[in-house]
C-alpha cells in the first residue's frame, strides 16, 4: 500500500469513526479509537452491504460504508459491556 493510500484510510477511518460516535450518542473512542472504529466498520460495513448486493463508490461511498460498519460495531461493543 502507498503512503498516499494509508493516509486516505486513516483519514476515512477518523471519519466514519467519528460520525459513528455521533450517531451511537458519544459513544465514541477518542481520535485513535474512532480512526481503528472507522477501520474496522469499513471492512464490516463492506461486507454487510457486499452481502445484500449493495456497492457504494468514491470517497463519499467508502465513508458511509465505513459509517454503516462503525454504527454496527458500536451497537455490538455496547451490548457487550452492558451484559
């Protein structure tokens, strides 16, 4: 991966974390947390809209991707702690 493109990533990653937090009530990680959230809600985002045939492209795609998949990941992390 070029430098470029892991700069992107991480950028995506704040995003989507961030915007997730938001959207879940504060339930935020901090910068570093919301970037790894971001990171990982775009693989799970990816692969539960690739599920349902859905395919979003471009930069704009990639962060509501990544977005769907932080929301998700935060609901699950919460119904974690709370158990």
């Amino acid at each position: 991966m070029e430098p470029t493109g892991l700069i992107v990533w991480l950028i995506i990653g704040a995003i989507a974390g961030w915007l997730a937090g938001l959207i879940m009530k504060g339930r935020g990680f901090g910068v570093l947390g919301n970037i790894v959230v971001g990171i990982i809600g775009a693989f799970i985002g990816g692969w539960l809209l690739g599920s349902l045939g859905v395919f979003a492209g471009g930069i704009l795609g990639s962060i509501i991707t990544a977005v769907i998949g932080a929301v998700v990941l935060l609901f699950i992390v919460g119904l974690i702690k709370r158990a």
